[in-house]
C-alpha cells in the first residue's frame, strides 16, 4: 500500500495531481501535514480540487475539497474582484447560450423602496465592483440545463468535474442526471463554481445557511461567511438574506462562492411588496425570480406544494405551519381564498429556470415544526403534490429535488424518505435534520445530526445544516463551523454505511494513525484538526499513559495493540501460524519484561 | 388538560407529590421555574425525587430526576458527611444480611504500596470522616440480590421507588428483574443510592464515567465530577480512577452519590501488583472484588469473556485491542499461556457478588476500536461466552448486563444488540456509543452521539457517554456536561421511537412553549435550560421577528401559527367546519390587515 487515498480519483492514484505547497498548514515546510492540489481532467481547464493530507509515514490520503481557491496559496483572491469563472468557456462553447441586456436593477431589489437610504441611493450599477458583465440564459427558449444534456447523452465538462470528484466514471453521472436521480445545480450565470453533484448515488452533501440581518451583519460578514462554511466542508450554500441590501448581499456572495448558491425568492418578493403577503403576485415573484436567475443563483425554493386545500390539515397541529414559505403562501391562499400562484404558474416558472439551468428545490411549506406533527397528513399531503410538480419539472428539463423535514422522532424517519423517493420518482431528496427531539434547545446540532445520519444512510441526497443557535438566535461563526461540522460527521457516517467506495479508508487511515500513535496524522486527517490538536495539547500531559483516564486510544505504548502487532508481524497473516506462536509469544512476553503499557480507557 | 406531566408517576398526577421550593431557579421566587419535588409511595420514607417545571400557563410537566438531594435546598449536604442512607431500613429490614467486620483497608488499596507517600503514611480508618458503618453481606452465603427476590414474587421497596419512577406498576418491574431482562443496581452497602433500573422495557439511561488520576485532579474534583454528571442527567457514575489513593477516592464517591457506582475492579487489581499484568492472580483480584463491594460499588465491568483462545482473532484487526481490561487479560493469558482466570474464577465470583448484591455488567475487552473492525470474529466469539457467562451468572441469583461497542457503522448496529439479545436472552445491554465514523477527533461525543440513539432505539438499556476529548485527552467540566446533555438527548430520542409511554408529553410541552412564544417556559423545559437561555440573550434582539434568519420558530408573532390557532379557535376541531370556515377566515384575516408576521426562517 503506497498511497492510501479515500475518495481518490484516478488520476491522484497515477500519481499526476498537480500539487500545491499549502501555507495553510502548521506544517507548512515540513514534509507532513495537508494540501491544496488539484486532478486534471481530459482539457487543460478542468481541475479538480483535492485535500491531500501527507503522512508522517511517508503515505497520502486524498480528500474531498470544497474550500475553493481559498485554500491555494498559488491562487490570489480578492473579494472585491470576485473569483475566475472557471466555467465561462465551457457555457459558451455549447453555444447554446446568449447575453442579453437583463433586467434593470432597481432600488427595491435592495429592500429600499419606501425608506430613504442612510447616506443617499446607491449606485446600483456599480452593485459589484468586480468584472463587468451581462446575464447570459438559453438561446430561444431552450432547456440549457444539465438534464437536458443528460438527456441527449451529452457529457459536460460539469459532468466530468464530478466524476473525478466523487471517484466514478462520467458515465455514471450522467446517467443519474438523466434519471433525474442526481441534480448538478449549475446557473449559467455562475460560472465561478466547481461543479459538485446531489443524488443518492454519489456523497451525501451538506448545505449551509447564511443570510444578512438589517441589524447584525454587513455584506462582507455575509462573504466571510461562506467562505468559512465551504472552508469546513458545506457543500452548498443558501442565502436567506432578507431586509436590506439583499441584492447586492446576493451579488457579492455569488461572484466569490466556489459552491452552487440556493436561496428562497419568495422572501425576496415579499420585502418587494413590504412584507404584506396577500400584495405578492406572480409578476413581482416571476421578476424576482428572473433577477436572481440572472445573478446566477444555483437552485431555488420554490414552496409550490402548499395548496389553499392544504391549509386546514395544519389546523389540528401541535406548532402549525413552522416553514417561513410555507406560512407566506398560506397566508396568500387564505388572504384571497384562492389556489397558490406558485403551483397555478407551474409550467411558466419550469420554462424560465430552464432558461438558466436553476435546480428547484420544492421546498416543503408544510414540514412538522415538533415530533407531535410529524409524518401527517398535511406533511404527505403536500409531497404528493411536490411529486406531481417533479414530473412537470422533468417535461421541462429543469433539475429538480425536494425538501424534506423538520422534527421527526426516529421510528418515523424512513417512512419520509421511502415515500419521498417513491412519490417523486427517486428525485434527490434534501432534508433539514431532521430533529429527532424537541427537548434540547441549544443542542439542535446534535438533535437533528442523529436523524441526518440515518435519513442519508437510507437515501437522502443533501443534509441542510443545523446550528446549535437553532431555534435560539443568529448563529455567529464558532455556530456555523459547529453546525457545518456535525453535518460532515452525520453525512460521511451515511457515506460509510451506504458502502460508498472509498469512503471507509478515510476512517481506516486515521485509525491507523491512532494505533501507531502518529499523532500529527490523526489531526491532519481529522474534520476538524484545529480543534483534535488544541484538545490535544490543552490536556494530554507529556507523559499520557499515567493520565488520560477517559481517552481511549492515546499514549505512547498501549500494550493490547503491541501485542496484536507483534503477533502480526512474527506470525504472518494466518490463524494458524498465529496459534502455534503463541507459546512462544508467551515466552518472549516474559523475557521482555512482562511489562504492561495501559491502554488509557476502558 | 390540567397537568401535562412527562413521565409522571400516578401519584403526581393525583396531586400528592411533597413540594419544596428551589433556590436553583433562577426564577425562585415567582410562580415559573422548576423545584425539586418527591411522590410518596407506599411507605413514609419511600419518596421519589422528580423535577416539576411550573409553567406561566399555569400547568406543570413533571420530568424524570437524577441530581440527588444537592438540588433540594431543605437538605442540607455536606460532602464530608456523605448523604443520608435511604435505603437502610429497608435492607436491615429484610433480616438476611450481617454487619461484619470486614477486609483491613492496606496501604497498597490507595497504590501506596512501594512508594513513601507525601506527608507520611495516610489514615487509613479515617478514610471517610462521615458516620462509622461496617460492611454488610449477606448471611450464611444467601443471595441477597433484587433478583433473588423478584424471583421469589417479592416487590422490594427499591422496585417500588423505580416503579414510582418509571410511571408503571412494581409488578412489571418485578418481572423484568426476574426475567433478567432489567437489573436495579444496589448493593447492600451503598444504602445511600436513589434506586433506578436499567432494562429495555424502561426509560433508557445514561452513564458518565469519571475517575481521578494523580496528575491532575484530586477526591473533592472526583466527588465534584459525580454530582455535575448526575446534575445534568446520569443515571450511574463509573469511578475509573488509577494510580493514588483509589481506595479513598472511591470511598468519598460511594457514600456522596445519589445514583449507582460501577467499577473495574482489574484497574485496582493491577495498580496492586505494579501494572505487572503477569502477576495478576485470582487472589489479588477476588481481594480487590471483595474490598469494593464492602465498600458499596454496585455494578463491576468483569472482562471474563476475553478468552485465551480469541486474542489471535484479534491479530488482523486494524485497531488490535482497544479495551483497557480486555487488553490487561490478553495479556495475562498470553504471558501464561493459559485460560483467564476471571473465565475459570467465574463461579466463585458470582458468590462474591450475590452476597453483596453487585450486578455484573459483563465487558467487551474485544470490541471493535475501529469502523474496520466492527462486528468482527473476535467480538462476537466474546459476546457468545458473555452469554455463556449470563447464564452462570443467573444461577447463582447475580443480577447482570452485557457491554457493548464501541466504533461501528450505521449499518453495522443493528446486528449488535439484535445478536447480543439473541445470544445474552435479553439481557439488558450496555453500550459505549457506538462511534459511526472515526474521522472526527474533538466530535466523538456526536460521532457515537448518532449511535447511541440508535442502538437504543433498538433495544439498548443504557448508554456509556463519550466526552468531546475522547481519544484526545482527559474531559473537563463543560466536556463532562456536553457528554451527559449528548447522550441524554440521545437516550430521550430513543425513548420517543420505543413509545414510551409519556416520554412525548415532555417535547410536546416544549413545542407548545414554542407555539405560544412562552419563551421562560422553552428554557425551563429544556434539557440544558442555562445555555438555552445563555444563547437566547446572547443573539435574539429585543425585536425577534426582524432579526432572527436561522432560527425556525423565534419571534413575538408568528402569523401562520397564529392562522393555525385562529382557524383552530374558531372553527373547532372538525375538518369539515375548517374548511367551512375558510372563506370568512380570509375576510377576516383581510379586514386586520392582512399583516404577515414572519416565522425567522425556512
């Protein structure tokens, strides 16, 4: 075994990544510690980023990477300038694309319609300060969407991208691409992402959100954000910003994420009309759609499925309707008693995301807000519905997955993603959660990181995050990394039990760190090594076998597994072998000394 | 609804319990918060302590309590004087067990034995200044255990308390004791315990594990550890202390802990002989068994199942032996070349512990230290003479549980308690997690977190909790608290996904809270009210609704819970009313003004 890789694409193993010196790492200029590198693909343009973590025994793991060019010292990134568009010559090369002037930006796309802004009206042309440039979407109405290249049994360099990501053949994704198995949200008018790929099939991803408040943060906060999520391993980031400035909040994330971008443009409709539901119409959400389809958002919510019949099965519910999309459109239906406008404009809504390659994600309006409203009947009702919306999506060629719950005890988790997954035709299924308790405020993290891990064990495509200040408040930065990291560790524990290939050498290197006591391995390779190394040092004393009664595995002699290496090693692999030696195991035990090193825990 | 009462003992739903006011609310003073309380059972001094949390409806949940009498402000405790022998009457009572004069304590108990100790030989009939007691045992050799009695049809007072406890009849207590399907851990010499059970029929518990080491903490910080851990929620303490004065330490543990003390008696065993593994005897260790059971532990970890014949099975595993006592034994077995003596001795022990009424809890020395090696030959070769073992030991009256793993995948679990069940004839089980993923060091109390939900769901009695610092290093205060508070929400998850009867009454009072934004009543219902408020204050601005993007049901108001409540209010229960109502709903809700109040996120 020369080179340990989990999750290695075949180009690393051959030994031709193009590898990058890290400053990043405290090892920087030694021999160890972790990499920027990158696995070229078929064209000179396409390189995919990898993790390579080098060990001090000489071996490397490659990992999955979703930091960006943040990470690459070789790479200068400038905020203000926004990151290269490294898929520009791919969109335009199909030729199937054309810029057009676009809509014009208007103040209230900034949420300051009816208020005089501090400091006078902002130059709304010089939104973003970065390269200039113009919307770009299907030449006469075409699909130009990743499904629909599927379809035609295209492979795109998107496509190749992930399949070098994810350790599989191009085929394979395109295959689940057309199966409308697996989404690969990728607006034309973002081409600054890495594409990455949603569907059962392949990783189980994890969404971040983010989102501006008047109050607490400013647009760069917002940047600074989403670097730090994809610095931990988000997948996806969803931009929630309400309020203020959520255009040019939007522009600013967009043009400087490496990851696909998700948002919910109902909330951006509703400030357009002051937050009065029953003023929203198709046209100011169809605008609204439109002007961030051409910002380049990947995917959007679309809460669709919460049809005015709908609204009487929440009556009885213990905590009602808790989405915020949800109770907007229930709130419309029941203002004018009338069917909602997003699911009555459909097919409409289908030919414009196709226009721009944007994912729906059919957001799931009435998902259980308490373990007492889980799997009921408004809850099924509505997948139906969103089943019903999946087949109108796959006519129109637009990649389509859905949300899924909420507040779910365990016994009753499998049910969603079987129903999901037969209702809407095996469509990626996206859940938040869910939470497996409603008793532990403060800890929602960990509520809902145990039903993550068993919905994306049983299929569930993409976990969305939650933060301990779920529930609570605003999760400041220490809770984004919190929320982040609990969700890698319930989306790799699904990736593990699903069988994913290459998955469990992740576990099986850092493990093997542990029982050669390499230590600086172990933090490297861990999800979190700041934080392993800091515990480390703050409490392991210099001679830890005399200390650490609760640690199971540390220190620097730890008999039980010396004994099971020097058995291994003298008696070769077989039993047999290993049974005949054991007599003089015994005797050379004896002559060394009889001396027992602990191992630290029990 | 009068009196939502979580897990509430008939008693307490009849209006009897005997109330004290808490001066550990924050609220004391006022009509909300939470106070200790106690149900009166059959006899006068048969009182049950609960936590009643009186909300500002007016109702009051009644919840499940571990923290002894130092959160009852009319007792007074003092640490030097250990807390009151409850249970003493009710053990002399029974009239089949004698005070005796007992094992002499030596030096080499407290691991003084070749070492001067700093400032001169310690006291050692002053181990513990509380009130002068001798050992008890039982006469002439009888079983004096909980099993022995439910057997016989007898309901002891120590089943009707953790019937009271458990909210179900002593009958179905007793019957699960005789069966061996539950165990009530309660030796005859720590009277001071608040009996509980563990068994799957009942609600699941959690263990925290402390332990002193010489280099960084001292008796009272043990002592201070213990009742932190029960403070939060454990339900048992094991005392894995080494090296200095174990003797003392544990000493101080037992006759100040309101919960159940487990061991490892083979931790003691070989501090005796210099951690010389291969001059361990069957004397040493029945020496060492004897003197904790005198002193009052009531449930020892016996590694009797790690056989001569298995440590070659472990000889290609990734991770060898990762039990401290399985690999102690290996060990000892390989350098005799011979059978355990804890295998050979076990019928001989089982006397021992009957006499005292120690449980065993049967260890795991194989299990697995990795994802590569769970559920592996060697693992289950042990767990097939754990059952062997069960059967002795229900010979001979000894209450026993079987351990657990350890690292496992989610698909891996099952398998677990399914064939420890199986093979054990349902004994209770008890697991250290099961870890899901070894990738994530500083995370392992959510990694195992995942696991130990599951595992209980499916069966579990009690759950080993794991400290963020596993494998890192040793737990502090707030590790230990995060430990108990991971695990607890891991046990209540799985309590909710057996059904058991009133653990959903709990979250329902929370989502109510929530529901109707009584946010003091969130807090106090919570598992961990102090960082729940902590969190709340720290982020939530005096005005919510404008504010909070991350939160899900944060805010003042909450229009589409409001619509819920309203369509409920009015329209009463009946679907068909509802949907009756609808179109006055919408004039109504057009004639206030239509004004939408948002929920703070999606």
């Amino acid at each position: 075994m020369t080179n340990k890789d989990a999750r290695t694409p075949a180009s690393v193993q051959d030994g031709t990544p193009l590898e990058t010196a890290s400053a990043t790492s405290p090892e920087a200029g030694k021999s160890i510690g972790w990499h920027k590198a990158y696995v070229e693909g078929t064209r000179p343009d396409l390189r995919v980023p990898v993790r390579q973590v080098h060990l001090t025994n000489g071996q490397s793991v490659t990992l999955y990477d979703t930091s960006g060019p943040y990470t690459d010292p070789h790479v200068d990134t400038d905020v203000r300038r926004g990151l290269s568009p490294l898929r520009e010559n791919w969109i335009i090369s199909r030729g199937d694309t054309e810029e057009y002037a676009g809509r014009p930006v208007r103040p209230e796309d900034d949420g300051i319609k009816h208020t005089a802004p501090r400091g006078g009206l902002r130059n709304l042309d010089a939104v973003f300060p970065g390269r200039p440039r113009q919307p770009r979407r299907g030449r006469d109405g075409q699909a130009v969407t990743q499904l629909a290249y599927a379809r035609r049994g295209e492979i795109t360099p998107e496509m190749e991208f992930v399949a070098l990501r994810e350790n599989v053949s191009p085929e394979v994704v395109r295959e689940e691409i057309a199966a409308g198995r697996a989404v690969l949200p990728a607006n034309v008018n973002h081409p600054e992402i890495e594409p990455m790929i949603i569907g059962k099939r392949f990783l189980v991803k994890v969404n971040a959100n983010i989102g501006n408040s008047a109050v607490t943060s400013s647009i760069e906060e917002e940047v600074e954000k989403m670097t730090w999520a994809t610095r931990w391993g988000a997948d996806t980031v969803m931009d929630l910003s309400t309020g203020r400035n959520i255009h040019t909040t939007r522009e600013w994330v967009l043009r400087n994420s490496p990851v696909p971008i998700g948002t919910v443009p109902l909330y951006q409709a509703l400030e357009k009309v002051d937050g009065r539901a029953e003023e929203l119409t198709w046209e100011i959400y169809k605008d609204t759609v439109i002007e961030q389809a051409e910002q380049g958002v990947d995917y959007m919510t679309v809460h669709a499925g919460v049809r005015l019949a709908y609204v009487p099965l929440t009556a009885n519910r213990k905590t009602g309707i808790v989405s915020r999309g949800g109770s907007i459109m229930a709130a419309w239906c029941l203002a004018h008693h009338k069917e909602s406008f997003l699911y009555e404009h459909f097919e409409e809504l289908c030919e414009i995301l196709a226009a721009y390659d944007v994912t729906y994600s059919l957001g799931d309006g009435l998902r259980p807000g308490s373990i007492a409203d889980a799997n009921d009947e408004a809850q099924f009702a509505e997948l139906r519905t969103l089943g019903e919306l999946n087949r109108i999506a796959r006519r129109f060629d637009v990649q389509t997955m859905i949300e899924g719950p909420g507040h779910v005890p365990m016994h009753k988790i499998k049910e969603n993603i079987d129903l999901q997954q037969e209702i809407c035709d095996e469509a990626p299924f996206y859940t938040l959660g869910p939470l497996t308790t409603d008793v532990a405020p403060a800890y929602d993290h960990i509520t809902s990181g145990i039903g993550a891990a068993m919905i994306a064990w049983w299929g569930t495509a993409m976990l969305c995050y939650v933060t301990p200040k779920e529930h609570l408040g605003l999760p400041n930065r220490d809770d984004v990394k919190t929320g982040v990291i609990t969700y890698k560790i319930a989306a790799h524990a699904a990736d593990l039990a699903k069988g994913h290939p290459g998955a469990q050498e992740w576990d099986d290197a850092l493990s093997d760190a542990r029982f050669e006591f390499r230590w600086e391995d172990q933090f490297n390779l861990a999800l979190d090594p700041d934080t392993a190394r800091e515990f480390h040092d703050e409490t392991l004393p210099a001679e830890p076998a005399k200390t650490a009664h609760f640690c199971s595995m540390c220190g620097p002699k730890f008999c039980s597994m010396k004994i099971s290496q020097d058995i291994r090693r003298e008696h070769g692999g077989s039993r047999t072998e290993i049974e005949e030696g054991m007599a003089q195991k015994s005797k050379e035990f004896a002559a060394a000394g009889n001396r027992v090193y602990l191992p630290l825990a029990d």
